[in-house]
C-alpha cells in the first residue's frame, strides 16, 4: 500500500545551531561550520531518500538557505519545492553567547535586498513569504511591500505566502485573506503555527481550505513542548496520554504530535524541524498512524489559551 506522505522539512534547526526549543542534546561543543554544514546534508539527503519535496527556508535561519541552494545543485528533480521567506536577517554568526539572534525588518529595502539573493533557489522556488507576518510591523497595510510582492508573483509565476506566530495569528490570517494585487488575492500560502497546545487555527482553518488556499503547519511539536520533561510539570498529563498513544501506535510521540495537525486541520504538509537523520525517520512516522476520533478528542482537550502558549513560548531559551 503506498502511504501518503504529510510532510515536509523546515531548515531552520539545520542552518543555525542555536534555536529555540527544547534542546536535548547538549549543544555546548566547539562549532564547526564544515561539520555542521556536512550534517544538514545528511538530513536532507535523508529527507529526500525517504520521499520529503517540500523544503522551507529563509535567510533568518543562518545558513540554511545557502546550504540548501549548493544541495539543489546535485538534484535534477521538478517535483522538490521549496518555500523561502524575507524579513528576519540572522546576525548571531555561530556564537553560542550570542544574545541577539536575529533581527526583523519589514521593510521595502529588506524585501528587496534578500529577494536578491534568495531568487538563486530557482527553478525550485515555489513560494515566497513574509516572515513572521504581525500586526505591529504593519507589514500587510504596506502597500509598496504588497505591489513589490504582486509583482513577484506576476513575473515569476510563484506563490505568494506569509507565516504567522503569536497570541493573534487568527486576526493576521483574516487580514492577510483580503490583500488583493490588482484585484486578485496576495497571499496563496499561509504557513501558521497548530498544535495540540496552540489549537487557535481551528477557528480559520476550513475557510482557508474553502477558498483554496495552501495551509502548512509550522511548530507541530510546540518547539518540544509536546515531550515529557520536568520543566513542564503543568502538561504531565499530555505527556502521559502520548506516551500511551505512543505505544498503542508504535511509533514516538512526534508521530503522534504530527499525525494531530494533519489529521485536524487537513493541511498540504507538516513541517518536520529535524535536525538530525533519526528525527526525519521517526517523524516520518506521522504517516502511517490513523488516530481514531476518540484519540483526536481526547489529545484537543489539552490546548491552552493563545496567550498562555505565547507567553510560556516567549521564555523558551535559544540552545
Ligand atoms: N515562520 C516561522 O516563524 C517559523 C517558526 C518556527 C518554525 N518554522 C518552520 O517550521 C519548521 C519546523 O520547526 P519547529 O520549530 O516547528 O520544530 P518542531 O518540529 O515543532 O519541534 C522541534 C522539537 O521537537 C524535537 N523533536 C523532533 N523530532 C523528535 C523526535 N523524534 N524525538 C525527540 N524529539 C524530537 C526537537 O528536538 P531537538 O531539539 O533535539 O532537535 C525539537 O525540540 C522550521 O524548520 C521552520 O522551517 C517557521
């Protein structure tokens, strides 16, 4: 029987070494560029041998899309699609003391100057999105942004997305689903935050279906949230009721974690963040669980409220 495949790598993990989640393993060793670089390739040479075409990058995730591009080098294959972003510039260059990691910028002069350089992802650029769309940066009201990206779009035959975070994804959706360019909708993919702590996509996600819009599902596993760990006492009922799916299902509870979203939300893919060749084989797993109805019910009960999940999200450490 031949297994849909639900999804697709996100590069952040493997362009910079330091990320925020829950790291378990020690990241405190000398960085080397060369081994780091050689170990992002394993992953995405595991990702593509196991049947993942859908990549996600942007230049705030260090080197990532550089790496990414010298790897597509080797692949003559039209059916990987790759899905960039603009907005964030990453500026920690590899310094594990580094306490500025990354810096936003929604400007027209950001837009432009990484649009330069992340074209080089043809021909297997598909989408480009505003990093980390928000209300405050005022970035959808802005309307040389808007023309510059319509105008991508019109040239370049490619879709047009943006991602969302934080306690008012919901409300940037909505706002972001009537910015039209010369009187066509902007924006065809939106990739968006679910999970089983963060659920508040539910709200929007079938009208996005409805009017036929891609919807990709960024940090499935609450940045690690989702694993038993003693710094999360409060979610220890979670962690059991995974662990006991888990087992059911033989597999591990990231299986579990993604196989949720896919199941709830329908979205074109999932994105793994792995950031090593066991985590895409056992995130892969994703693909062969059915959860029944009871099981979805039983996991929905544990989302919490957006303000809390963004709060707790927002002192997670970079390691
Ligand atoms: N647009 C945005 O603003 C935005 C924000 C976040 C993410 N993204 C995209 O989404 C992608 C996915 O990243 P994410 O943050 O959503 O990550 P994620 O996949 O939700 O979570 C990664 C966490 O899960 C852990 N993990 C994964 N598989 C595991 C396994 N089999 N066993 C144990 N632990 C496992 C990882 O552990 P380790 O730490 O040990 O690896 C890490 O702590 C990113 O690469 C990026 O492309 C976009």
């Amino acid at each position: 029987m031949n297994v849909k495949n639900i999804i697709g790598l996100g590069t952040a993990a493997i362009g910079r070494p330091l990320y925020i989640n829950i790291k378990q393993k020690d990241s405190s060793s000398k960085f080397s560029r060369q081994q780091f670089t050689d170990q992002a390739v394993q992953v995405l040479d595991r990702a593509y041998e196991r049947g993942i075409r859908y990549f996600d990058t942007a230049p705030g995730y260090g080197i990532a899309e550089e790496i990414l591009m010298d790897w597509l080098l080797t692949k003559n294959d039209p059916s990987i699609e790759v899905a960039t972003k603009w907005g964030y510039t990453y500026v920690a260059n590899f310094d594990p003391t580094a306490v500025v990691h990354e810096i936003k910028e929604h400007s027209l002069t950001r837009l432009k100057e990484q649009w330069r350089t992340s074209k080089n992802l043809f021909p297997f650029l598909h989408t480009y999105q505003i990093h980390s769309a928000t209300l405050e940066t005022g970035v959808l009201n802005n309307q040389e942004v808007i023309a510059f990206l319509g105008e991508i779009k019109k040239q370049h035959d490619i879709q047009i997305g943006l991602t969302t975070t934080g306690a008012s994804q919901v409300e940037v959706i909505k706002k972001a689903l009537d910015v039209a360019y010369e009187g066509t909708p902007l924006f065809e993919v939106f990739q968006c935050t679910f999970n089983i702590l963060d659920q508040t996509l539910l709200t929007v996600a079938p009208k996005l279906r409805k009017q036929g819009r891609k919807l990709i599902i960024k940090e499935a596993m609450a940045n690690g949230r989702i694993f038993p760990s003693n710094r999360f006492p409060h979610y220890e009922l979670l962690h059991k009721t995974l662990e006991r799916m888990a087992n059911q299902h033989n597999v591990g509870i990231d299986a579990i974690a993604l196989q949720f979203c896919a199941a709830s939300v329908s979205p074109d893919w999932v994105l793994s963040g792995a950031s090593r060749v066991a985590h895409i084989d056992e995130n892969l797993l994703a693909n062969n669980v059915a959860l029944g109805q009871e099981q979805l019910s039983e996991l929905s009960k544990h989302g919490t409220s957006p303000e809390a999940y963004w709060k707790e999200r927002s002192a997670l450490p970079w390691n």
